[in-house]
C-alpha cells in the first residue's frame, strides 16, 4: 500500500468517526452535561483506536455500520478513561489535547458524571434498536469492550498505576500495569473490529497477538515522549511521569533500550500479520508504524 | 399472595443476588480494587431494583439465569452511582449503608476508579461466554441498561440535580430530575425483568408504565425520609437534602401532600398491573406497597 493510499484512508476514517460522534453524543443532554461530554470528547485526538477497529473490520470484511460503532464506543471509553484520570484526585491535570481538561472547564462534578456518561453512552452505541447490527454481534461487541474497560482491563490497570508511584517495579509488572492499562482497550478495538466480520480462529489469535503487541508498543512510545518531547507538542502535560514519581519504560531500563524495545513490539505486530492469513491487513501494518514513530 | 410466601421469596431473591454479587465482583483485582469494588456493593442495600427484575421476570415466566443477571447488573449500576455520588465534588458524604463511604475507606481515586469498573462489570455480567443467556437477549439487556443509566437517565438526572442546588423547581421540573436520577434504573429493572420472557406488547407497556410509577414513588418517600427519619435507621446521612438546599417533593409540597402523592402512584403500579394482562404479578403489586411503606 503507497503511504498516499494510506494517508488519505487515515483521513476518511478519521472523518467518519469525527460525524459518527458529532451525531451520536448528545448536545441536548441536560444541564450542559451533553457540552461536557462533547468537549471531552469532540474535535481532538488522533483516534487510533477507532482507526484500528476500522482497519481490523476491513482486514476480515466486516459490515461498516458495526464496524462504525465500535470505533465510536472505544473511542467514546478512551475519552472517559482520560476525563477521569485528569481529574484532581488521579493525575491532576490540567492540559488535554492542548485544551484546558474537563474538570478545569466544568468542574470536578460535571467532569466525573460526563465520563459517567459517557461509559454508558458507548454500549448504547453498540446496541443500536432495529437490524443495522445482528444482535449477536451487538451481544459480542458489549462483552468485548465491557472486558477491556472493567477491572481485568483498563480501570485495574489504573489502579495499579496509582499504587505504583515511587514504586520500582520490574520489567514484569510495569508490562502487567501497561497491557491493562492501554493495552487492553488497544487490543480490543483490534478484537472488536474482527468480531465485525468473518476472522477464522487462526486469524483471530493472529490479531490479538498484532494488538497486544501494538497496545504495549503504544505504551513503551508514550513513556519515551513524555521525556522528549515539550508540552506544546503533546496537547497535554510533559515530564508528568517523572513529576508524579511513576515508574516507565525509560526509568526502567533508559531511553536508549526503551526506543529499540518499541521497534521489537512492532516487529511483533508485524510477525503477527504475517501469519494471520489475512489478504489485506496493510493499513493494520502501516498502523503499527505509526504508533512507534509519532511523536506526539 | 399471602404476606408470608411473599417475605420468604424476598429474603430468597436477595439471598441469591447476594451469592451471585460474591461470585462475580472480583476480590482478586489488581491494586485492592476488587476489595474496593466489593465493599462498596456487598453485604448491605435493601436490593430493591434486583427484586423487581426478579419479580418482574417470573410474571413473564423469564429465563432464570438472564434474570438473574439483569439483578446483578442494576444494582451494580446502582451501588458505582452511590459511590460516586458520595464523592465529595458532589455531595460529599461519610456514611452510607451504616458503613464509612467508599471514598472515606479507600480514597478517592480508588473511590472513583472502583465505581468505573463497576459500570464496566455491569455490562460484563449481562454478557456471558456461552449459550447460558441468547446473544439477543443479552443485546436487548445492555441497550435497556446503558440507556437508563446514561445521560438521558440516571447520569442525566444526577446533572440536573447538581445543577439545581439552591434553586425552586416547580413539579413538572423535580420530577423530571427524579424521573432521570432514580426513576430510569428502578424502570429498566422491571422491563429488563420483563425482557428475560416473553412480555406482549400490552403487558410491556404495562410494565414500563408500573416501573415508572414506581420510580417516581420511591424518590418521594425518599425525600420524606430523609426529613422524617435519623441517620441511624437510615443508614445513610439524614436531612441532607435540606443541608445541600436541593429542591424536594418535601420543599416544594410539604409532608403531608408529599405523602399522599406517594399513595396515589401506588395506586398507579397497582393500576397498570391491574391492565397488563400478566396472571403472575401479585409480587410486583407488593414491591410496590414495600417502596412506598418502607421507614429506611
């Protein structure tokens, strides 16, 4: 696939998700709870995970309309996980996605009921009344994104994350804290858009290995941009890592040694492709090579 | 019905909740999260919304196992939205179910990160691996779900409420806030109940028109309650809807009128059961007299 061919995909996917959400997060949700919400989640971001979804739906031909809401229902949980995690009580912070966070703009409460919803707001999504997804694909999509999400998943992996400040944890746990905390939620969108199509068993473990090792690449990728690069760049708080005391990829093992590990994972994700059978997972590649080398 | 059988098939629906609560809100998650998660849901509450799905699901002649789960899954929703609402960026409370709160016990980012997994878990337990529950089923009861709990209902309802301390609404207003914040997910626990068989049309309105009756009636005696009782029966904090100037069914028609209307949408349960057609809902026309007579 020319990198053009690519760029141009990259741009129509992320402009249907950019309308999906437009529609689907309501402006009319009371007492400016639907402003919240959409100022938490519209307009920003690079939408990974529902470009992943995307991409693995159209690697196994899944049906779009799926495919479409589970890109927004991940993206929908990505964007709760952070208006909570911003909060004065998590991380404490103040810049997101060069914007100033939700609980700064809204306040602490509206903050919290906004993510609330917003959880909520992505299995509705998914549950769509009338036959435009299958029921049992709607049924699949909920258990996939609901495992991710919860304690074995994402909201574990934070927990961890809290108690491991001023910790020295070893390569084992802080890959345990990542694979929960981000790596989930990245795996799944993987899972969710193959679940959207016909992806045969050998297919399947294939992609759930291309998205455990992007989910951990994206991670190893973080931890080296929150030391090199400036807070401009990033949308959101540089060298909060190191000021909060937690334990990274570089602070394990330096920067040198974390930047190769994050071309050993998308070599992973790469091998993982390889095998999965698949004609046509080039975009899911180029994916994978766009998570390592971003810089912001 | 005789008032005997009825109190033997309470104390058996909540005993079976109670068991069900134990086995699949995790104790191993990581970082103490699970023993957050289960202090904050186990071992207290009246488990109103699990007895209506129960209720509600055997006059339909419902499958079990889903109905079950549906329990366990509202009064997960029910348990994380007290959790967070205990917070104290909102109404800042110690004491609920007689027990320090679960942000006084644990933080409040354990507080808040338990009560995320909890929504998350709720959407889990709705989604079995298996055939124990049809894929349909378990799509119709996360869409019923998600629904009531986000920001057309339950969240919805919470913003409204914040954002009315101090101010006098007028009824059609309180109850609209309280149609949201408490009634959505005491009407979903009945129509999810109702979605575990094979409700017609007739009995589903029925239904809906029962639960929203019932809703509406629970949050009066609620709001006579917190005046009328001590924080001791209550287990919770009394009088803090007159502490935090929240607009009540109280405030706005005094005792009296407040606790006539409750009896009037008893009445009303009692009428839509009379109409539904359903042979089996004398237990439904109980739980109705139970939310409006109880003193906690």
């Amino acid at each position: 696939m020319k990198s053009d061919d690519f760029e141009a995909w990259t741009l129509l996917a992320q402009r249907s998700v950019e309308v999906a959400l437009e529609d689907w997060v309501p402006s009319d949700a009371p007492a400016r709870l639907g402003v919240a919400m959409r100022y938490g989640v519209l307009d920003g971001g690079k939408r990974l995970r529902p470009l992943l979804v995307l991409a693995a739906s159209e690697a196994v031909h899944g049906l779009p309309e799926a495919a479409l809401r589970a890109a927004v229902a991940v993206e929908l949980i990505h964007a709760y996980s952070l208006m909570h995690d911003d909060m004065p009580c998590m991380d404490n912070d103040v810049l997101r996605r060069g914007k100033p966070t939700v609980h700064v703009q809204f306040g602490q409460a509206q903050a919290m009921l906004a993510g609330d919803a917003m959880q909520a707001l992505a299995f509705e999504v998914l549950t769509p009344d009338g036959d435009a997804v299958p029921p049992a694909l709607q049924a699949r999509l909920c258990a996939l994104l609901a495992r991710s999400a919860g304690h074995a998943g994402m909201a574990g992996g934070q927990a961890i994350d809290l108690a491991s400040i001023g910790l020295n944890l070893d390569e084992g746990c802080l890959r345990d804290m990542h694979r929960r905390k981000t790596g989930a939620l990245l795996q799944a969108s993987v899972l969710m858009g193959a679940a959207c199509g016909s992806a045969q068993p050998r297919a399947w473990r294939a992609l759930a290995d291309y998205g455990a090792a992007v989910g951990l690449a994206f991670q190893v990728v973080d931890d080296i941009l929150d030391v090199t690069q400036a807070s401009e760049t990033l949308g959101k708080t540089a060298g909060k890592d190191q000021h909060h005391n937690k334990p990274t990829y570089v602070s394990l093992m330096g920067l040198a040694a974390a930047h190769r590990h994050a071309l050993e994972l998308r070599d992973q994700a790469h091998a993982a492709l390889a095998v999965s059978g698949l004609a046509d997972a080039a975009r899911l590649a180029l994916l994978a090579d766009k998570v390592v080398e971003r810089d912001s």
